[in-house]
C-alpha cells in the first residue's frame, strides 16, 4: 500500500518495501519469489546506477544525482540539527574514520585487510582474478586493479578525494595491529558541512547511511535468476554494476573524481574494469555474483552475512585468516578459540525469548544448536 515516491527523502515507498521483501525471501532461499519482487523493483523505473560510483556517498548525491535514484532506503543523517552530540548525524560510522593526524581526528577502527585489497585485482580481461587473491600482495602501481578500490580503501601515497593531501601511514591508529589501509567510503569531502558540535565533530557528517541500494538489489536478482537458470540475465545484471564502475576513478590531488579511469593525472594506480562476456555454467556465475559483491559493497556490512547465507563461511574465513595473519597477527587468537564452528551460522536465541515462549512451562522455542 505504500507509494513508489514520497515527498519527504528517507520516507519508505513501495520500492523500499518489495526490496526488503526479496532479501528476505532469497534468504530463506524462496527464489522465485525473490526474483518476483525484485522484479518490481527494476521494472518500476524508479532506480538506477548513478553515473559514478563515489556519488552515493556525498551530500549531493546520497538521494540521486543526474536523475538517476540508487538510494532505495537510508537512514537520513543530519548535523547542526539542534542535538547536543549530534545524535541524528552519521553517528555509526564515527569510529571508522581514520586516527589523529588525519583532518578527521579519530578513531582508526574497522580497516580494510589486505586481503580485501588484493581482491580488486583484475586479469587482462579487466575481470576479477578469482585466483591469485592469496598470491602476495597487491602493486596496484603496476598490476592493474578495479578503480572502486580508491573509492573505498584510503591507501598509501593515494590522494585522499578534494583533499589537497594524500593518505599517510601516520593516520593509523596501529599499523602492526590493523594494516595500513583506512575506509575511504565514509570520508566526506573538503568542502563539506561537518558537525560543530559533539566529542571529536569532525568525525560526524549528515551523509546517509545506506541501508538499501540499487546495486546491492541487482546483484540479490542475479543471484535468483542464476538460482532460475537464467545465466544470460544474470550475467547482465552484473555487467550493469561492473559497467558503471568503470565511469569514474579518484582524481588527482584536490579532486574528488574523473570520468576516465586511464586519465594521464592518474599516477598510482592502473584501472581496468572488464565486462564479462558469458556465464558458462551456474558455478562459474555464482562465483562472479559473489566476488562482485565483494567488491562493490565492501565497508558496508553484508560480508560475513553473504558468507554464511552462502554456507562458505567456515572455509573463506579460514583461508582469509591463514593469509591476513601476517598483517594482523591478532587473528592467532580467533584460530586459539576454535575460529569459525557450524553453531556460528545462527546466532543464540536470547534466553529471555524462550522462557517468554514456555506454555504450561514448556518452552515453545528451542535454543539454536551448539548454544545449549
């Protein structure tokens, strides 16, 4: 009953509610139904890929740009508000912003492996190099890489977006500890409102929080038309998200961006992003409909949700963690801990819940196994 358009930016519509939908229903692994409401979704018109990838995270573009919508649902932050903390700001994502020395004063947590790093990697066809991930460690100097890499990880000797400055290791609250890479996607531009008020205000913006987009629903339809036999449209789905991503790079110093990725100003990194020109079997699609995702929507939060949904938590976190341990040698005590066991792919039921459940004293609702 919803509208598929509200007046008021960040009031949920019709589109905001068939998206949800469908991510529930391809969790539960309901497919067709998924691919049912996405299918509204996408045939509704109301969305698209903004034209360049780093849009949707600035104020001119969190709720479209050009005409072209990719926010279906966000929290709407706000700053200079009235609030005395700044409470309504982009609060969640205060602590990711790189440490003291940087413009944004703290906290230095929540960085980019460099495993995450070497996934943008892509062969001489511009597409992902599935295999080589694990295989030392990334140049992006002199091996070609997708450009949303410089859009989401702050790397060294990188321009940091209209900074005028470029990335120091300095900005890292500990290297030993956490890598030297930051999360770019947060950052805000030079010229950006800020807050002026709260502990450490320059950590907090009124950018959104993207809770539901365009591309993330495209790849969820990929993965039900894969799921439909379908492989040519699926395959389609993901060259739109690739395709899009090849419109714009970071710019040189004091710039947020350039449309072309192979502009001559470019001088720490070589772009190259590839279409894929078929889906020769379900296996070969679903892998590429998870690395995208990889990809496109890393720093945001579905990583290890995708990974257990997909039933490959326990090995990619094992072979994620025999590689990064050299980086981040605090992962020996995930390992000392037992790592990633079968009972993590739920999560406990609070007890609380069971005891309210109970009828005549026997509970209705059983604890998820390994948690008894």
């Amino acid at each position: 009953m919803l509208p598929w358009t509200q007046s008021a930016a960040g009031r949920a519509t019709k589109g905001a509610a068939l998206a949800f939908l469908g991510k529930v229903q391809l969790w539960n692994k309901e497919y067709a139904a998924a691919k049912a409401s996405f299918d509204q979704v996408v045939g509704s018109g109301q969305y698209a890929l903004q034209d360049c990838y780093r849009s949707i995270w600035t104020y001119e573009g969190e709720n479209g740009m050009g005409g072209k919508r990719e926010s279906i649902f966000a929290y709407q932050a706000s700053i200079n508000d009235g609030a005395a903390d700044a409470e309504n700001s982009n609060f969640p994502d205060r602590l990711t912003y790189p440490h003291a020395g940087s413009p944004f004063g703290c906290c230095g947590f929540r960085q980019p492996s460099q495993a995450y790093v070497n996934a943008f990697r892509v062969d001489a066809n511009g597409l992902p190099d599935f295999d080589n991930i694990y295989n030392g460690k990334l140049d992006p100097a002199t091996q070609p890489v997708d450009p949303r890499l410089d859009f989401i990880v702050q790397r060294i000797g990188v321009p940091v977006l209209d900074w005028d400055i470029t990335y120091s290791l300095d900005w890292v609250r500990a290297p030993s500890y956490g890598g030297e890479f930051s999360n770019k996607k947060i950052m805000y531009n030079q010229g950006d409102p800020k807050s002026s008020v709260g502990w450490t205000n320059t950590q907090l913006s009124g950018i959104n929080v993207q809770l539901m987009r365009y591309a993330d629903l495209l790849l969820m339809l990929a993965e039900a038309e894969v799921e439909a036999g379908t492989l040519a449209r699926a395959m389609e789905l993901v060259n739109m998200v690739r395709d899009r991503a090849g419109n714009c790079a970071q710019g040189p110093t004091g710039t947020v961006w350039v449309n072309d990725i192979n502009a001559a100003s470019i001088t720490w990194a070589n772009y190259e992003v590839g279409l894929y020109a078929s889906f020769p079997d379900k296996a070969y699609a679903t892998k590429a409909i998870q690395w995208e995702r990889r990809l496109e929507l890393g720093m945001e939060g579905h990583r290890f949700f995708d990974l257990r949904r997909w039933g490959i938590a326990k090995q990619t976190l094992e072979d994620y963690v025999d590689y990064e341990i050299a980086y981040r040698p605090q992962y020996s005590k995930w390992i000392a801990n037992g790592g990633y066991t079968d009972k993590h792919a739920l999560y406990p039921i609070p007890q609380q819940q069971i005891d309210l459940s109970a009828v005549a004293g026997v509970p209705q609702i059983k604890q998820n196994p390994g948690y008894e």
